[in-house]
C-alpha cells in the first residue's frame, strides 16, 4: 500500500484517506466522481442508481457552495472554554498595537489644541 496513487486525481493516498472500491484504491473524498465514470477508472460499470446518488451529491455541494444574498444570522455557537480563553488572550494581545495607535492620535489631538489654546 506504499506510496499507491489515486487513479482519479492522481495524488498519493494516505492510509487514512483510503477508500477501496470494486478492488479500486481510491480517496474517500473521490467517490463522487469515481462513481461517474467507474470504467475510466479501471472498475466495472456501476448501475444507475448510484449515479444518480453520486450526482445529486455533488448538486447538493453546488448548492451549499452559492453565495447567500441575504447574509447570515448566526444565533449562537459552542466553544470549548480553553478555545475561549485563548481566544480572548489573543485578541487582548492584538488590541495592544490598537491603544497604541489611539494613543499617539490622542496626544497629536492634545498638542494641537493645547498650542491654540495656550
């Protein structure tokens, strides 16, 4: 199983990846368009009702993939609190460049004005 290429998009599979179709080493990620045209592919013909399956698979991930006019609400969300805290110390770190920045403006703002004023 050493270094076996994917006939369908012709990289290396992993043993992880690995999806053996009518004795075809595949990507499990390529059964889609295996299933399209299995005799390209060194396989037996396969009846039409998984064609069809196959077809409206990759429809539905067409369809998944369109962009949404309306935008999208996102209610809520789950985050484990280690995701969280790290999270928040990250963006707490990012913020330091940012008062920085407010700060210089600040004191351009402060000099100007106490030039005109005093």
């Amino acid at each position: 199983m050493a270094n076996e290429i994917c006939p369908v998009c012709e990289m290396e599979i992993s043993k992880f990846s690995l999806d053996s179709i009518q004795g075809v080493d595949i990507h499990d990620t390529c059964r889609e368009l295996f299933y399209k045209n299995p005799e390209k592919y060194g396989a037996e013909t396969v009846d039409e009702e998984r064609k069809e399956i196959a077809e409206q698979r990759t429809k539905q991930q067409e369809e998944k993939s369109v962009y949404i006019k309306g935008g999208i609400d996102v209610k809520s969300f789950d985050m484990p609190f280690g995701d969280m805290v790290m999270f928040m110390v990250k963006w707490a770190i990012a913020s330091i460049p940012a008062f920085i920045i407010l700060t210089i403006i600040g004191a351009i703002i402060v000099a100007i004005f106490g030039s005109l004023f005093f």
